[in-house]
C-alpha cells in the first residue's frame, strides 16, 4: 500500500497564483465587516460645536449628582456602540486642571449611563482615563471633535490604561472606530 499518496492539510486548498484561496476568504470577510462598520459609522453624528466654560467644569465638578443626571439625561444622544463600549466599566479618571488641581474621579457604567460618580478612586477599576482641562477645551470647541479626539489619543493628551481583557477588547473597538470616523467627520 506504498502506492497511496499522503495528503498533507494544505493539499485540499487551491491556490491562485501564489495566493491561497483562504487568504482570499479572509480579505473578503475583512472588507465585509469593514463596510458594515462604515455604514454603522456613516450613521453618527458629530459632536457639535461648544465654547468650552471652565466655570461649568468647577460647578459639575462640585456637584457631582447634577453632573451625573445631565449625562445621563444626554445619554441617548450618544451613539450606541459608544454607551456599549464605556457601558458596564469601573474608570478611575483623573483631570489635570489649567489650574494645577489633580481631581481624581470614580466613575461605574451601566447600560452606557453612570450609575455611580464620586470623588476620589475606586478599587480594581476596569479602566483608567488622564486628560488635561486644556484637551477638554480643545475637544469642545473643534469643529471637527473626532478628529481632536483621534489627535489627543495619538498625542497621550488623553492617556488610558485597560486593566481587563473585556475593556482591552472595547478600546481596541473604540480607537479604530474614532480613526475610521475622523476620516469622514
């Protein structure tokens, strides 16, 4: 039985060329799923336009319940793989003030709408969120927010740390997702 010839595993793939036929599968299922998230983008709507108030920030930040109740009330205007990605966290955040002030915030996520916000940090956060005040501004009065969004990112003047493989995986989503948008914002 020395006639019968051996199949190795990449016998059953046919090849075009030098390129096998998976690696063409692949590339079409990436394409796919990179124009269905075109079209998921292509639904969002900027971030308009806004002077940024910094007395605004010291009223929100020394009332932090308000704060929670006007971003949760403005939730829904956010577009829904937003809430799904910063939905369901524990983020210690920290602003660094124009002042000088550190102000550490705990902020817990459900649904996409705080659930809890209180000075300080919180233990095993799932995330952790630096900005500037100065980044904020920026953000708010852009024209083009994204893309101050995507610059500040690739700047660290927004620096964020994962601490759990399910926030790994939603920041990856994030980032490419604000990349993909400044594109068309």
């Amino acid at each position: 039985m020395a006639d019968i010839d051996e199949k190795k595993p990449d016998d059953d793939i046919q090849s075009y060329g030098s390129v096998n036929n998976k690696y063409v599968i692949y590339t079409i299922l990436l394409v796919a799923i990179l124009a269905g998230f075109f079209l998921l983008i292509s639904q969002f709507k900027p971030v308009t336009f806004a002077v940024y108030d910094p007395t605004k920030t010291d009223y929100y930040l020394n009332n932090l319940n308000e704060a929670q109740a006007k971003y949760n009330e403005k939730s829904d205007s956010i577009p829904s793989t937003l809430r799904y990605i910063f939905g369901d966290e524990k983020i210690n955040v920290t602003l660094m003030r124009t002042s000088g002030e550190k102000v550490n915030l705990a902020v817990e996520t459900h649904n996409g709408k705080i659930s809890n916000i209180a000075r300080g940090e919180m233990k095993n956060p799932t995330m952790e969120v630096e900005m500037k005040e100065t980044t904020i501004k920026k953000i708010s009065e852009s024209k083009n927010a994204i893309w101050e969004i995507d610059n500040a990112l690739n700047s660290k003047e927004i620096k964020y740390k994962d601490l759990t493989v399910k926030s790994k995986i939603k920041m990856v989503f994030a980032r490419s997702a604000i990349k993909v948008w400044s594109w068309f914002s």
